[in-house]
C-alpha cells in the first residue's frame, strides 16, 4: 500500500508545471520531478543522493554562515511566503534566474526539505480574443501590447532583451531557432555565464549605454550547434533615461558566409585568372583613368603594374598612349565593343625600339541595370605570331622558289642532255652507214663525235660534282701549283671553242703558287671562261688578268656581254641559278658552274665575286693565297683520284 502511495504521489508530482526537488535533512536530493529534469538538463538519476547545492552557482551555497537551504528556510517567516529569486545552475554551467520556495515536513519522523522554483519570464499564451471587452485605456494599451508582440514574433530576425543582471528576459522564436534551442531555455539565461568573451563585452558595452555589434559563430550549450551570427547589441532605457537593459537583434549569417565564401573563391580564381593571364587585361574607368592592370599589360606598356592605377594613357605612355586611347575613347562614344584591332605596333605608335604587333579588345564594362562603369583592355602581343606567320610565308615562298629551280632545272637539264646527244647520234650513224659501205672515214665527223661527248660527260661531271658539294664529300688534293701557268694552260686549251672571240691575258710580273687542287682550279678557270664566252657578242674581246697583291692572288675575268641585273648578283652562285636575262633558249647549261666554282675556291681559303651592270658586260673575280701567305692547310678528303 505504501509503495503504490508512493508511485501515486511520484505521478502527482511529474505531472506538475513548476519543478519540484525534495531533500532530507543532510540537504542531500532525496526527489525530482520531471519539470526539473527539463529545466535543469539533468536525470533524476544523476541528481538523487547529491547535494542540493549543486543546482546552484558556488557563491550561493553559503549565507551568513549557513547553507543556502537553511539560509532560505530561516527567512520564511520575513518573506511571508513570497518566492526569492536566485539563480539556479544548469548542467552545462549556464545560471538561470528562478522563482525559489523553500519549506519543510516531517514525514515518519523524518525531515524534508521541499523546493519549488519557477522560471521567470515564461511566456504564457494567451487567446486572440479576450473574454471580456474591456474598454478606454486599458483595451487600448493591451493591443498594442498584442501588436507590439506580434510585431516582435513575427520579425524575421532574433530579437532577445535582457535586464540589467544581465538575464534574458525575453526573446522571439526566431532567436530560439537560430540558437537552436527553445524559448524555455533561454528566458532567464544569465548572459554573463556563456564564457564568450566578445559577447560578454558587448553586453557590458550596451549596459553602459553603448551600441556594438557582434560576429562569430555562436556555440549553443544545450545542443553544440554551431551557428554563424551577427548580432547588433542596444541599450534599452527608462522613463528617468537610465540603462534598464539591453536588446540584442540576431541575423543568422549562414547562408551569407556560404555567398562570402563561394564570393571568395571565386574572386580568388578570378584574380588568379586575371593577375596570372598570358594577354594584358586592364580596367579603366569614365575617365579613362586605369583602376587595375595585371602584370602582362605593365610590361606590355614598360612600367610597373602599381604606378598604372588613377592615369591616364598619355600620361603614361605620351604621345603612343593618346593614339592608344582611341579604341577605349570609341567604346565609351559608342558603347559598343572594339574586338581584333591588329596591326597596332610600336612603329605605328611612334614609339622607339624593336617592332613590336599587338592584337586589342576593347569593351564596355556594365552593371546589372546596363550603366557603363569603364572599359575593360585585353591586349595580347602578337610580335612573335606575326614573326613566325612570316617565317611561314617566306618558307612558303622559297618553297616554291626550289619547286621552281627544280622543275626549271629539269627542263634545262633534259635539254642540255639530249644537245650533244642528238648530233652525237647522227655522228655515229653516219660512221656506222660509211663503214657497212666500207667508205673511208671523214676525221671530221669523228671530230664533232667527241666534241658532243665531251660536252655531254661536262655536264654529268657538273652534276656529280654538285651532288657531291651537297654532301659533303668533293676531293680536294692540294699541292704547290703555278697558278699562272695553269691559267695559261687553260686559256690554251679554250682555243677551240673561242670562236670569233678573243683571249687577252696579262701576265703577272712574277710566277704565282698557290697550294691547291690543279684539276679544281682549271675547272674554276674554265668555268668563267666558258660564261664569258658565252655571255658575250661573236667577236668579243675577253680580258683575263692575274696579279699579285699582299700575298694574294688576284684572276680577273671580263666580258662586253648582257651583264647581270643587280639583284640578282647574290644569287648569281647559287645552285641552278640563272639570271632572268639569260633565257634557255638563248644560252645553254645547267646553272651549276659558278655555283661548283665558289665552292672549291672557298675551300682554297679564297673568295669569288661578280661586279657587272646589266647590257655593259662583267667582271668576276678569284682571290686565292698565295703559297707564300702561310695560311692553314687545306681540308683533305681522299677518295679515288678519278672521282672529279
């Protein structure tokens, strides 16, 4: 019977709003009702057998001598059964200011202490409509009062208001969502027992009469949620103008540090984008006054990126820089972008130093509702796309040039080979004809036989020599050499083939040597005679001279021919070369000659040029040393002695 007793009044007393805490007397926890547990965090199994001074701050748990049960039940009498308020301690630390009742009984014999709190501050609901209507001030002021609360729930954001202790007095729903807690929690928290120093400081601040705002990130103590916050602290004043407490209005950041943050990441990726880009970008406002360059487009304009910001172009660059402002100065006229302006170059700019192509973009730079804010730049230099665009077109251009050669040279070839080979054909057939009739031969025609096939083995010689030239592997064998008697012997050996024209050879006053190949430097003479022979009118004078000058020896040959265009005179000892004047048709050969010619001379330490005006003849010239000079042996290379 008494345990069922005992479970009735254990029911009784959970089922009861205010908390409810029994004690014996060694003020050790003996009961708890459930809305003690709820106010205070705290299991009934946690608290039964502890001391009942727990619950409360340790500055309350001693007064004028005597425990804070015993201090409250010696002043019952005085309070005539009024509540004290205290503070009463959660489990996470957090005080709350309560409503505390203090009594005694005696059950068996035995003594109880009996507690029962009341939070303050509670919000009680209340219907839409009163019950009664109560008219004049007193309806008019509770409607404000309604509206004023209506006003303050409805906000959508956290407002609390906390008295001078300081303890929350009140708050909305909003505030509780955004701590994530419940309003029961937090009516009655002592703000100063949160251990966050910044808020602590700002509700110091507003007590003393001085707004401040706070941000961080709130931690709750009931749940641990973490909430980002920024919170705008007030004084809150009495009719006299005294500070009576203080008002906190709360905004939940979160979603605004999440716009920051992604703000952030994106500004980061854009000015890592924009500061590491390979084209120059700039910004310029109204004015044309720069805001912002990256490092691409100060080195472009030759100065540093820090000295750009509040100038203009011609301020910056002078006279280049006013011609430079033209595009950004038409998109600010226009309002319409300026793309691909090439052909933009310092040479254009009038500015000194290498030619340098740029490519720029010009374009309006607009805020949502469309005004102009500035122009942004991109400028991208395009020196070396321009150089190697060229590059390509000139490569193009000889590419077709050697097509050409090649194609010119092998319709000269297939000419020149079937010249000898045809008379040389009918040379042999007539020898064949006469000797089947058993006629005596005409050494005549046995002559022009080998003359055709002498002609014909030159021109392969030519070719195999160029070949050889071409890699690399044409003999020379190098021995002291009368280079005088040499051209003699040569300008003896064209008697044949000079025609109408006529040898005029000045001898030098003294022997001349060089060492060098003999069979190569006959074929260098005879090359130049041959062209000069070739080249000039029946009837011709051809002047040679060979002299002697510090050591070097000095062939000249001239001829009253067509003469070389000027132009081409460079090219005049390039391989299949042949100068537009010189038509096929007109004048034989493959255009390997002097091309053979610079080579060997080259390779004798020497050199060989033209001096000629075109219709009034030429002059080439030969310049070897001497024997006597000392100079480096020549490369050798030894292959078989009939390869020439």
């Amino acid at each position: 019977m008494a345990g069922g007793a005992a479970r009735e009044l254990e029911a009784i007393l959970d089922a009861a709003v205010d908390p409810f805490i029994a004690c014996g007397p060694d003020e050790r926890i003996l009961h708890i009702n459930a809305a003690t547990e709820r106010l205070l965090g705290w299991d009934r199994e946690q608290l039964v057998g502890r001391p009942v001074t727990d619950l409360f701050p340790p500055r309350l748990h001693r007064f004028h001598g005597l425990s804070l049960p015993r201090y409250l039940l010696s002043r019952r009498k005085a309070l005539g059964g009024r509540p004290t308020r205290v503070f009463a301690r959660r489990r996470d630390g957090v005080e709350l200011q309560v409503e505390v009742t203090v009594g005694t009984a005696d059950l068996d014999g035995h003594e109880r202490i009996v507690f029962t709190l009341r939070r303050l501050h509670e919000v009680i609901d209340s219907l839409e409509e009163p019950v009664e209507h109560i008219s004049g001030a007193a309806s008019h002021q509770e409607t404000v009062d309604r509206l004023y609360r209506l006003l303050v729930e409805n906000a959508p954001l956290g407002i609390f208001h906390f008295d001078r202790n300081p303890v929350v007095t009140a708050c909305n729903e909003r505030f509780a969502a955004i701590i994530g807690t419940s309003k029961r929690n937090l009516v009655g928290l002592h703000l100063l027992t949160l251990r966050d120093e910044p808020v602590m400081a700002c509700v110091r601040e507003s007590l003393a009469g001085r707004p401040c705002d706070y941000e961080g990130d709130y931690r709750s103590l009931t749940s641990g949620k973490v909430t980002p916050v920024r919170v705008r602290f007030a004084p809150c004043y009495a009719e006299d103008g005294t500070v009576e407490g203080g008002v906190g209005i709360v905004e939940d950041i979160t979603e605004r540090r999440r716009v920051e943050a992604e703000r952030e990441e994106n500004l980061a990726q854009l000015d890592l984008l924009f500061r590491g880009a390979p084209v120059g970008i700039g910004f310029l406002d109204t004015n044309l006054r720069y805001v912002r360059v990256n490092e691409t487009l100060a080195r472009l304009n030759g100065l540093p990126a820090q000295s750009h910001p509040g100038h203009t172009l011609p301020e910056l660059l002078g006279e280049p820089g006013a011609i430079a402002e033209q595009g950004p100065r038409h998109v600010l006229r226009t309002g319409e972008p300026l793309v691909d302006q090439e052909s933009i170059s310092d040479e254009d700019l009038g500015a000194p130093g290498p030619r340098r192509c740029f490519r720029g973009n010009f374009y309006p730079v607009r805020t949502p509702d469309g005004r102009v804010l500035g122009v942004g730049v991109l400028i991208e230099d395009i020196t070396e796309r321009r150089r190697a665009e060229e590059e390509r077109a000139h490569l193009y251009r000889e590419a077709q040039e050697a097509v050409r050669v090649r194609d010119d040279f092998l319709s000269i070839a297939s000419h020149e080979l079937k010249t000898p080979l045809t008379p040389l054909s009918l040379r042999l057939a007539t020898l064949e004809r006469r000797l089947e009739r058993g006629e005596n031969l005409d050494p005549g025609v046995l002559r022009h036989a080998r003359h055709q096939l002498t002609r014909l083995t030159g021109l392969i010689n030519d070719l195999l020599d160029a070949s050889r030239i071409e890699a690399g592997r044409l003999a020379l064998h190098p021995e002291s050499t009368r280079f005088d008697l040499l051209v003699e012997h040569t300008l003896a050996g064209m008697e044949g083939q000079k025609g109408n024209h006529t040898f005029d050879f000045e001898h030098p006053r003294e022997p001349i040597s060089v060492h060098g190949d003999t069979f190569r430097l006959e074929q260098v003479v005879s090359n130049l005679l041959e062209n000069a022979l070739k080249y000039s009118p029946d009837g011709g004078t051809i002047r040679v001279r060979l002299s002697l000058s510090d050591d070097v020896a000095v062939l000249s040959v001239t001829d009253p021919g067509i003469g070389i265009p000027e132009d081409q005179q460079q090219q005049l000892f390039d391989r299949y070369f042949r100068a537009r004047n010189a038509s096929t048709r007109s004048y034989g050969g493959l255009g390997l000659g002097l091309y053979i010619s610079r080579d060997i001379v080259e390779r004798h330490g020497g050199r060989i040029w033209v001096e000629s005006v075109a219709g009034q003849g030429s002059t080439f010239y030969v310049a070897l040393p001497t024997l006597a000079s000392a100079r480096p042996a020549l490369p050798q290379v030894w292959p078989d002695r009939h390869l020439h």
